[in-house]
C-alpha cells in the first residue's frame, strides 16, 4: 500500500524542492532589483506587477500543459504577453522583458508544484510492474517496455525514468547522451535502503540534464546507458539492486536524486 508510504516520500520531496525554490525566489528578486535600477528606482509597482504575472502564467502552463507541448505554449504565451504589453502606455509598453525571466521562473516553481501534488495523491498499488506511471502485469513485457524507454529517455524533457513493483524502485536521471545517475532500493520508503550506481568519489564532475536545466553530478556515479540498462534488468530480477554491480549507499545517495 503507496498510503503507508507517503510522508517519507513527502519528506524526500521537500528536500530536493526547497532549493529550487529557493533559487527561484532569488531569481525573482534579482529581476526586479535589476528592472529597478535600469529604471532609475522608478516603476517598482509595475515591475512587481508583470512578475507575478509572469510567474503565474508560468505556472499555469507547467501545471496545466501536457509535458510534450510546455515548450511551445510557452512560447506563444511570452509572445502574447509582450505584443499586448507593447500596445500598452508607458511604463508598460517598456517594461516587456521582465516577462521573459519571470515566465521561466514561473515555469520552475509549477514544476516542483505539479511534482509536490503529484507525491501527495493517495494511491493504491497493485503487485504489477509500473513503468512510469503505467501498470503492465507480465515481467518479459515490462523488461522489454521499460528497456526500450529507457534506450531514448531524456529527463530534460519527461522527468526521472520509474520502475517499481510493490517497494522496489527503480530511477534513472539523464540521457544517453550525458550519462544516467541510477537510484534503486528494494524499500523505498525507508531512505537507509537507498543505494546510487557506481561510486562517489574523486572531485571530477559530469553535467547531466534534468528539467529545471543542467546539474552536475560526480563523474563516479553518471554512468553509460550499457550500464544504465544492465543495472534496470538486475531489478527486474532482484527486485532491488543488482549485488553483481557496484552500489554505494550512505547520506550522499539522497542528495543526488535530482527531481
């Protein structure tokens, strides 16, 4: 039963979103201190005005926007906003590129939004595979499944790559190009039976890419998609990391689950 689960989930959640959102406020108020002093101090009610909007209609659209068309709705709507801001009086009409920036943050805070809500939903599973969020009961079906998605996965545009069956889970960050961080614990629920795919080691990073934009990771843990792969058929088999392969468990393991 995923109830039982929900506050640990809820807990890890909060770890990871109070940074984004933290960032994101900092931005915002980067933005308008930056608007306001290319004002000369003036201006600072309609200034804060076109970042709420911005925010909001950020917001919306991460919220509201299937994951495949965020992009092209975002567009349009900053294009929208600046042509009708442009047929307004001054300081409007001068004020347009302030809603670029706060779009974008708006599109960041819906995202950690949408996830936050997506983690709270009581749900109630079933002792079927579930591929990202898609029930499929025979295990040679759902290897196959799960294995070609993960061949073309890019978490910049779909989030992490999931696995799960009953309380082990299975997670995949990045791309085939970049690399993967690989996440897997037989008991998800309890963060002690977390483990990372390779080693965290040496002061040598790699970029990968999540959907609030790029992040680094050490070089030790962001592994190929050969490797990504054979760690992904070991679950299906363990239910739970493969013990043919190198795990590393400990506090940092949590601190490099991006998303």
């Amino acid at each position: 039963m995923r109830d039982a689960q929900g506050l640990p989930q809820l807990i890890r959640f909060a770890r990871g979103a109070w940074t984004l959102l933290a960032m994101a406020l900092l931005f915002a108020i980067g933005v308008f201190f930056s608007a306001l002093s290319l004002r000369n101090g003036s201006d600072g009610v309609e200034i804060a005005a076109l970042l709420f909007l911005g925010l909001a209609g950020g917001g919306l659209v991460r919220g509201l926007v299937r994951e495949n068309l965020v992009t092209v709705v975002f567009i349009v709507l900053i294009v929208g906003e600046c042509a009708l801001l442009s047929q307004l009086s001054d300081p409007w009409s001068s004020l347009w590129p302030v809603l670029i920036p706060a779009n974008a943050i708006g599109v960041m805070v819906g995202n950690v939004v949408r996830q936050g809500l997506l983690e709270s939903r009581p749900s109630i599973s079933r002792d079927v595979w579930v591929i990202n969020g898609a029930e499929e009961p025979r295990t040679e079906t759902a290897k196959a499944v799960s294995l070609a998605a993960l061949s073309s996965w890019d978490s910049a545009k779909s989030g992490s790559f999931r696995v799960e069956r009953n309380d082990g889970l299975f997670e995949a960050m990045g791309n085939p190009t970049t690399g993967f961080i690989v996440h897997c614990s037989a008991k998800f629920q309890e963060e002690s039976e977390w483990r990372i795919l390779g080693a965290i080691e040496g002061g040598d990073e790699t970029e990968i890419r999540i959907p609030s934009g790029p992040a680094f990771a050490p070089s030790g843990v962001v592994v190929d998609l050969e490797t990504a792969m054979a760690a992904l058929q070991g679950f299906f088999h363990y239910r739970g990391p493969d013990p043919r392969l190198k795990w590393t468990s400990g506090d940092q393991v949590l601190d490099l689950k991006f998303g």
